[in-house]
C-alpha cells in the first residue's frame, strides 16, 4: 500500500512536470502522500510543545503558592490536578508524536527502497554505468532507511523552535523587560548554529561520497574474492578498502568532533543565558531576584536547552536527509528502457520471430556504433548461429534482440516469448529446483525433460540434498559447467517461443557440449526459434544459418555449405579451428576427432563404471552425513548477553582511558550542576550577600561545568572513532583472512550490511549513545542522592518504584530483545536480494520476470517493516510506563542491537609463516608430488577428493579433465590452499606447502583462472595490481597474449579506464587480460583452469603456441574440456568422483 500511493503520486508528477516540480519530484510525492500523517503528527507535536512550555509556569505558581501564609486548600489541589494533567499530556503527547513520526518514517522508508527496486529493474543500460551495483545496494541500506527518519526529525525541527520562542514569552511574562538582555547572547547562540550546519552539510557530503566509493570497491572485492585469494591479492585490496576507509574516516572525524563544539554552545547558552537575565533583573529592577523568580528562569532556560541542543542535531539530520532526496532524485529520474527500442508481439501465427531492419546500436551514444547496419529476419523453428572472432560483437546482437542496447537506429521486432542464456551464468541463492522452475509451477514430466535434456541427471543424483541442493550466492559451490546448465535448463524449463544462447557450451567439456547440442538445441528446442553464439566450429554445421560477425556487422550468412564455398571470414573461421585441431598431431585431423571421440565415451564409461562400482560404498560414507545445507542462517543472540556488548566495544578498541575520563567529566559536571543550584538556594535566604557576587558565583560555576560537559562529548567522540576504527579494522581483517567456504555460505548482501547501514550506526550513533547512557546513568544517581538529602521520606516512594521499574523492564526486555535482534536480521535479506536483482537484470528482463521478482521483493520489505513496527510499539510501551528512564532505555536497546555478536569467522592460516619462509628462488624446478591427498569442504561432508598419490615431473605439461563436477577445480583449489587437506601432503620441490604462509605460496604460483575477472581501474592496474613491472614488461606481456591492436587504439593506452567486472572488455579479451598477468609473474608453475573456454578457436591456437614457448620449462597444469588442449601434455590425469587414473 505505501508503494502503490507513492508510485500512483510519483507517476502524476512526472506527467505534469512543470517549472514549478523541476526537481526535488521525491519530495513532493512524500508530501502528496503523506500530508494526512504529518498532520496529525504535528499536531501531537504541538500539544507537547505547549505542556513543556507550562511547566515553568505551574512551578513558579507552586513556589508562590508555598511563599504565601494565606495559601488556600484547594489552590492547591487544584494546582496538584493542573500539574498531573499537564504531565499526562506531555507523555502521551510525545509518545504518540514518537511513535507515529516512526510510523509515518517506516512507511516512506519502504516506498523508496520498493520504488529504488523497481527502478533498478528499469534501468537501461547507460544508467547502469552510472550507479553500480554497491551504490544501488547504498540507496537502500542508508539514503531509504534515513528518509525513514524524516518525519521525527522535520516536526523536531519545527516543534523545537516553537518551544523555544514560547519559552522567550514566558520569560519575559515572568521577569519583564529584565528578560531582554537575555536576547543577545540567545540570538548570538542561534547564529553560531548556521556556520555549524553549513559545516556539518559539507562534511555530511563528502561523507557520503567517500562511504559510496569504500562499499562500491567492497561490493567489487566481495564478488571476486576467489580470483583475489588464487592471485595473492588480499594485501593489495585490503590496503585498497582501509584507503577509501581511510578519506570517509577524515570526515566522520570532522563530523563527530564538531557535534562536540556544538555541546559547548548547548550547555554555555542557558548559563550565559541566565546570568544575563539575572543581571537584567538588578538593573532594570523589573521582578524581584527572590526564589519563585530565580527558579522559574532556570526551569525555563531549561525547557529552551532542550531546543538550543536539538535544533542543531535536527539541522544536521535534515541536511543529511537533503542529500539523500538528491542522491535518490537522481537515480529514480535516470533512463529507463525505451520500450519504442523494440517491440515484442505474441507469436499468434507469425512466420517471423525475430526481425531487424537497418539496425544501428551503440553501448555508448558518443561514440562509433557497436553494430551497424544489421538486416536480420529468422524464420520461427530455425536454428541461427552466430560466430565471429572475440569483440566481434555476437553478444551485442543478443543485447539488441533483447532491447539492452541503445538503438541508434532502424527497427526490431520479436514475436514470441524470450528465454536468454548468457554468456557470464547468473544463478540466483537458492535450490537447484528454484533456479530450474524459475517461478513457474512444477511439471515433473517437463521438469525432468529440461533435466536430462542438459545432462544435469547425474550431477543431482550425487549430490545429498539432490534438486533441492542450495546454491550459493552467485553459484559459488557449483562448477561453471554445472552453473552454464542449471541457467540453460531454466531456459528449457520456461518453455519459451524464442532461445538466445550466448556460448552456453563454453564452460562445458566437448562430449557434453555435444549432449547439450544434439539433445537439448537439436532435440528438446527442435521446434523452437534458436539463436545460437558460439565458438564452436563443429555444431554449425547443423545450423539452418550462420551469421558471421566481425567489425560490428553482419559480415557474411547462409547455410554451412554455402558460407564455405563463398571463402572469405567464415571459411578463415573454420580454417582456424581445422588448424587448431591439427596443431598438435600434424597427421589426419579426422583421425584426431575419431581420437577425440574415442577418449570421450572412454571418459563418460569410465565415470558410469566407477558409479556403480561405487555406488554401495558412496551411500555408505553418506548417509549418516547430517542433512546440512550450504548457506547458513544469518546467526543471532538469544537470552541475555549482558554487559559483554559493552565491554567490547570498550575493550577491543582499547578506549577504557576515553571511558574513564567520560565518567569523570560527566560526574564533575552533575556535581557542578547541582553546586550551582545549591549556591543559588542558599544565598537567596543571605541577605549580606549582594547580588553581584550570586550572580557571578554561579555564571563562574556553571562555566566550569561547561568545560567538563565539553571534555564529556570530545572523548565520548574520540571513544567513538577509535571503535569505529577498531572495528572496521577488525571486520577487513576478518573477511580478508576468511575461507573461500565462508563467501560460499554467506550471501555478499549480509556482509554489505554489516559494512554499510551497521558500520554507519556504529560510526554515528553508539558513540553519542555511550555519552548519554553515561550522563543518564550520572543524573539518576546524583538525583536520588539530592532527593534524598532534602526529604529523605521521598525513599519510600523511589525504592518501590525502582523494583517496579527494573521488574516492566525485565518483562520489556525479554520480548524486544529478540524483537530487535530478529528485525537486525531481516534487512540483510533485502539487501542480498537487491545485489543479486541488480547482477542479473538482463536474465530477469529477458524473461519478462519483472513481476514476480518485484513481488518477492515486496514480501522481504513487508517482513522488515513489520519487525520495525513490532519493535518500536514495544519500545513506547515501555516508555510510556518508565518515562524516567526514557533515555537509559532507548540507547541501550540500540547498544544491543549493533554491538550483538556476529559470530567470529574462523581465519585461513597466516600469509606469512615466521621461521617458515621458502628461499627466494623456490620453487627451482617446479616438481609437485601429491601424497595421499584426500579434501572435503566440511569435517561432516564426503570427501571430494579420495586418496590421490601421484607426482608431476618439472618442467612437464599435465593435462586435467573429467566430467563437471569430478573435482579438476578442488585439485587446483588445494594447491592454492583455497581448502586445507584432511590428511596427506603436497610437496612443491620437497616443501610441504601447508608449512609455508599463503601469500608465500601463492605469490610463487600463477593461475588463469576459469572465469576472467577484471576490475575497475585501468588496463595497468588490471594486468599489474601490485606495480611491480615497468611499462617496457606490460607491453611485451600484451603483445604476447595478442592485446597490443586493441589497447593501442585506446586514446589513453595503458592508463584506459577499465569498468566494473570489466563490462566494457567482452569475456574473450578479459580471459587475454589474465594471461597477460601470468605472463608478467613467470613463476615456475602455471596452472591453466579452462583458460580458452572463451576465446574462439584461432586465438586458441595461437595462445597454446604462446604459452609453449614462454613457458617451456615450467610446470604447466591445464584443466581442460577441449580435448585438443591437453593432447601435448606430456602427462594426463582423468578425474572421476575424486579418484584418478593417469595417461602418459
């Protein structure tokens, strides 16, 4: 409901912009919306306002009510019965202004953070370069959730200001003209106000950007830890994140130091204040100085202190609040889609499914198109392929099929429904099942069609939880052949009119890419529309056409055999890959496929033989395997914790001196507080004493106490930044040195969580919270001492109300405190689900899944609110009975809520092992020996690998395959030490690597891993992370891996941008990228993980050559699906569900 309001307001003022609503639309349809609400909350504002304004009054009618001997009974009563009803307004008043302020807050909240969703679903694909997906997740977890607090904060603003001119009328109704000298320092503390806010703007600002830069190179890091850990990287991106973490510290520092200026001007007003008024008193002579006169000023200089501090603390909010509207304006007036781009019909009885005419498309406007000239029409039932050379641009004719690339020109038409593959696989948390089914209802005959169909049977058949296995965020825990099927069984699932497939082969070995081509293109899809990218040279054969990309433009199409004989690109393209198949046996390349397909079926009845031979004893070592899963609940507290919070936000961040010179500046300044008063009690009944020396006396007191409260607020703040870098220091430390099984099992969205809107309460909130959990604490007590010094009969009543305070406490507590703790974990969730949505928004609008992925998301908004609702009703409960205990109550609910223990995460073994270091040449030779090694992933998991004992000679070249999911990559992860082996060794020139750091293992060992992974920055950052080679070494290594041309033609060369995950490098030239890295390091062993996965064959082949010569002499591991690939290793290792045999 409070989406549709917002959205039904925001859609109207976007159809009637005029120059009145140019910017700031956010605003105005809150406004449109919730006008009703704030009403209704200024109006509870407002009769708070007026009963703690008339408090002063009944005190001062109490004081003359006592002075006078004639006073009668029922003056009394009656003033007794005025004090109770004003009393019992304000309380309910508050409350009700509190509570439906948040209300009111919780509700926009979740308007914005559904209205950013469903933007982001929206957003084209120019505008998606312009807000990652950190900074997306950032709109949410922080501008949404502060626009939250708005309405409390707007109405404090007003309602503050409004006490403190009505507390001015009071003043002047009680001591007249004398109250007038007591103007200029008041207006000269509200001046002072303007220069603190204009400060706290910039710093609130730069803040802001600083923040969004740290969590966008997070999300970035998060995402691509395991090519960080393969690399040895984690030094580098940990100094990278404590660096942006370092410019958002400088303006937290300023910020929170200049909060504590502010304190001075807060307490020095109303004693600067006073003194004046006192002094405007002996000198104009316009009200008696006696009791009812000095007490009633201090009680009204009291309820303006109120204002005076919170006026400032409401500015900088609001201020806050201001740029959050401007961050959210932007991104929710950012383009969208045009729908006028392409225009999708139901097939109906079309001949036609796709049809482009004169199509021009450019990523970027300002620049030359990316295709030009595209004339397409297919036929329904055909089967296109489309080949071409790496950055052709295939995967942007998919792009244009789909409507994600700018149109520049001409038109394009689809008929039917659309199911898209794509060429990065995107695989959402959850099961198996729920990646498959996709959000369509279960049909267990078309559902275990799809299944076979892309030979994902027997990988569910030996996994414990079958379908129902979950999957990690991002696919973490499958292999990428295993996450290439799951998305193309969602693809046949979804039973679409039309199948764009961009190289779903390429992560696949040979004999299942031909499984996949001929029961899955060829058989399941045989009616169906297909269009088909791949390098594959041997499938398109099969096609009803071929298009040939190159430059950007439809080179050449037609049929294999006419394509052929026409000679130019196409017959260069398959010339390529005949020499590619033939590079490593000159003789008959028919002979070598006939080998090829030999060693396939070997490869598949080897791997059915070793099933049923293992199958009794693979049910055995599993079945008392508890039923766990991989992503783990977020953890959460029960019961009581205690005072261990605050101990360790104390103690880990060594701040007990700040604590203590807290608790003794807030103890002088009570003490100094309570001196003054006295001072003023006991020599109003002196007569000898003249007023100058009264007055004076307690202005020098009261400035005393000022520097006290000052020293309070400036440690309380300092308290608060060294946690805050403790902390994060801790947190960085923690995720850097985590296992690769900790990103698996824990969603990326929980960790932003924790280092975006948690962090931020632990920046801005706990440390102001400790002050003032002190000062309460400090008053209490000072309080019933003085209580107690003046009628000590006042014991009877405080003692009996402290149990029954400490006893609706305890029964507060018991439910909101898991009511808080359940609420910390459900924003998480949205969160994560908002990273993923943002990942893979092509796959969700190609599938026209907008709709259901927006109704999910509303569930997951719902179960926040609800959680905040139910906590903060809880919370005014409370309050409402314990009003005393207002401030003790709130902030210790916020301690538990943020400092609650995470859990600790187990770290990986050090980087640098002292005593243990290698020599700087190792290894010399290269020789690896694998010593019974035997891996799994959890001390109750199977093992994965079992047993293996083998060795790999110096300098030789041994080739891994093996179905998906055999366990070529738990091999290469252990050699890494990405996983620690349960027992047996592995020796690199006679070291036991598990004897040696990580950073000195890793740094001697070189890897191309399987998915190329770039980052933002530019082409030197990328090839040379760590700048350790010369401009001379990165152009040799470029010119090696065949990247020169490419980079040459960029205007600025080697310091050329390079964006987020490398979207504007297609995946072939990203694989290159990482070859060139390797190229630079020349270690002694190479490992290759599915290197040319990517890359069509001719630059294949010409890389195989490369790698052969520069790496002559090394030990080199290719993990491979092409057969060709391994074909010149000197040795070949066929896994199989963990155990080996090996070729020579």
């Amino acid at each position: 409901m409070a989406y549709q309001s917002f959205s039904h307001a925001w859609d109207a003022l976007l159809s009637n912009r005029s120059s009145y609503y140019t910017k700031n639309l956010v605003i105005w349809a809150l406004a449109n919306v919730y006008s009703k609400d704030m009403i209704i909350v200024g109006i509870y504002a407002f009769i708070r306002t007026l009963s703690v304004v008339a408090s002063p009054l009944l005190l001062y009618a109490f004081v003359q009510y006592s002075s006078r001997v004639d006073g009668s009974l029922s003056e009394g009563i009656l003033l007794v019965g005025c004090l109770i009803v004003v009393k019992v307004f304000d309380s309910l008043s508050q409350r009700h202004w509190f509570f439906n302020a948040r209300r009111s807050g919780m509700r926009m909240r979740s308007a914005l953070m559904v209205a950013i969703y469903k933007k982001q679903l929206k957003l084209s694909s120019v505008a998606r370069r312009r807000h990652s997906t950190g900074e997306i997740v950032n709109y949410i977890a922080v501008d949404a959730y502060r626009m939250g607090e708005f309405p409390f904060w707007f109405h404090s603003a007003w309602a503050y200001a409004l006490q403190l001119f009505l507390a001015i009328g009071v003043l002047f109704g009680i001591v007249g003209l004398g109250a007038l000298p007591g103007l200029v320092p008041l207006i000269i503390c509200c001046l002072l106000n303007l220069p603190f806010a204009k400060m706290l703007q910039t710093c609130q600002s730069q803040f802001m950007v600083a923040q969004d830069e740290r969590l966008r190179a997070t999300s970035e890091v998060l995402n691509n830890m395991k090519v960080i850990k393969l690399q040895s990287w984690e030094e580098k991106f940990k100094n990278l994140i404590e660096s942006l973490r370092e410019k958002e510290f400088t303006w937290l520092s300023k910020t929170q130091l200049m909060k504590s200026y502010s304190t001075v001007l807060y307490w020095m007003s109303p004693t600067l204040i006073s003194s004046v008024v006192f002094l405007g008193c002996v000198l104009i002579g316009s009200s008696p100085l006696d009791a009812s006169t000095i007490f009633t000023i201090l009680a009204t200089l009291r309820s303006m202190s109120e204002p005076v501090r919170m006026i400032p603390e409401a500015l900088s909010i609001m201020i806050q609040v201001k740029v959050s509207l401007d961050r959210l304006d932007v991104f929710l007036l950012d383009d969208e889609l045009k729908d006028e781009s392409l225009r999708r019909s139901p097939l109906e009885d079309f001949d036609v499914s796709i049809r482009l005419h004169a199509g021009a498309f450019s990523w970027d406007q300002e620049a030359s198109s990316t295709l030009k000239g595209v004339d397409l029409e297919v036929i329904r039932g055909q089967k296109i392929a489309v080949c071409g050379p790496v950055g052709a641009g295939k995967s942007s004719l998919l792009y244009a099929i789909l409507g994600e690339i700018p149109k520049v020109s001409g038109s394009v038409e689809v008929f039917g429904s659309i199911a898209y593959v794509s060429q990065t696989s995107w695989i959402q948390s959850g099961t198996i099942r729920d990646n498959i089914l996709y959000g369509k209802p279960m049909s267990k005959t078309k559902y275990e069609k799809a299944i076979k169909a892309c030979a994902l049977d027997k990988d569910i058949d030996s996994f414990k939880h079958g379908d129902l296995t979950e999957i990690g965020q991002r696919g973490l825990n499958m292999s990428g052949g295993q996450k290439q099927r799951i998305q193309l069984a969602r693809a046949v699932y979804y039973d679409a009119d039309i199948y764009l497939l961009d190289d779903p082969f390429s992560a696949v070995d040979a004999h299942t890419a031909s499984t996949l081509f001929n029961d899955c293109v060829m058989g399941v899809l045989e009616k169906k529309t297909v269009v088909l990218v791949t390098h594959q040279v041997e499938f398109l054969a099969e096609a009803d056409r071929i298009l040939v990309m190159e430059g950007g433009e439809v080179a050449q199409s037609g049929n294999y055999e006419a394509l052929l004989t026409a000679g130019t690109a196409f017959e260069q393209l398959v010339n390529a890959h005949k020499d590619a198949m033939t590079v490593f046996n000159p003789g008959n390349s028919e002979k070598l496929y006939e080998s090829q397909k030999i060693d396939s079926d070997q490869l598949e009845e080897s791997t059915r033989s070793y099933l049923i031979k293992q199958n009794s004893e693979g049910d055995n070592s599993i079945k008392d395997t508890p039923g766990i899963q991989l992503t783990e609940d977020e953890e959460k507290e029960t019961g009581d914790v205690g005072w261990k919070p605050f101990y360790d936000y104390v103690f880990v961040s060594k701040g007990s001196l700040f604590l203590g010179v807290c608790i003794f500046a807030q103890s002088a300044f009570v003490a100094l507080q309570a001196a003054s008063t006295y001072w003023l009690a006991i020599v109003i009944q002196i007569p000898q004493i003249s007023s100058w020396i009264l007055i004076g006396v307690y202005a020098g007191i009261s400035a005393i106490s000022t520097l006290f409260v000052f020293l309070r607020s400036y440690f309380a703040a300092l308290l608060g930044l060294k946690a805050s870098k403790s902390f994060f220091s801790c947190f960085t430390n923690s995720v850097f040195k985590a296992p690769m099984l900790f990103f698996d099992s824990t969603p990326i969205g929980r960790i932003l969580t924790r280092a975006s809107s948690d962090l931020s309460v632990l920046d801005f909130d706990i440390p102001y919270a400790v002050a003032f959990l002190i000062a309460t604490v400090v008053e209490i007590v000072t309080t019933i001492f003085i209580m107690a010094s003046v009628t000590w009969q006042i014991l009877i009543v405080a003692i009996p109300a402290m149990f029954a305070v400490k006893y609706i406490q305890g029964y507060y507590l018991a439910s909101a405190r898991e009511l808080i703790r359940i609420n910390g974990t459900t924003k998480a969730p949205v969160m994560n689900y908002t990273s993923e949505t943002s990942l893979g928004v092509v796959t969700i609008r190609a599938f026209s899944m907008m709709d259901r992925f927006f109704a999910n998301y509303l569930n997951l908004i719902d179960t926040d609110a609800k959680l905040f609702f139910h906590s903060n009703a809880a919370m005014e409960w409370l309050v409402i009975r314990v009003e005393a205990l207002q401030n003790l109550t709130l902030f210790t609910a916020a301690l538990l809520l943020v400092l609650l223990p995470q859990g600790t995460i187990t770290p990986e073994p050090p980087a640098i092992v002292d005593g243990g270091r290698p020599p700087m040449s190792w290894p010399s030779t290269g020789r690896i020996d694998l010593q019974d090694l035997k891996i799994k992933y959890r001390p109750n998991a199977p093992l994965v690998l079992k047993g293996i004992t083998c060795t790999f000679k110096e300098g030789t070249r041994v080739g891994v395959v093996g179905r998906t999911g055999s366990g070529k990559t738990t091999l290469i992860s252990a050699l890494f030490r990405l996983v620690e082996p349960v027992s047996g060794r592995i020796l690199i020139d006679g070291l036991d690597i598990c004897s040696i750091g990580l950073r000195d293992l890793r740094l001697k060992l070189s890897i191309i891993p399987q998915e190329p992974t770039l980052f933002r920055g530019t082409v030197r950052t990328n090839l040379d992370p760590l700048d350790l080679y010369s401009d001379q070494q990165i152009w040799e290594a470029i010119e090696k891996c065949q990247l020169k041309s490419s980079i040459q033609s960029l205007p600025n060369l080697l310091d050329s941008h390079v964006s987020d995950e490398g979207d504007n490098w297609s995946a072939g030239q990203r694989q290159l990228f990482c070859l060139g890295r390797v190229l630079l390091k020349r270690n002694r062993i190479l490992v290759l993980d599915e290197a040319t996965a990517s890359i069509d064959s001719a630059t294949d082949a010409i890389l195989q050559k490369v790698i052969r010569q520069e790496f002559s002499n090394c030990t080199v591991i290719t993990v491979a699906h092409r057969v060709p690939t391994v074909t010149d290793s000197d040795m070949v290792m066929v896994l199989s569900y963990g155990k080996y045999s090996l070729n020579c």
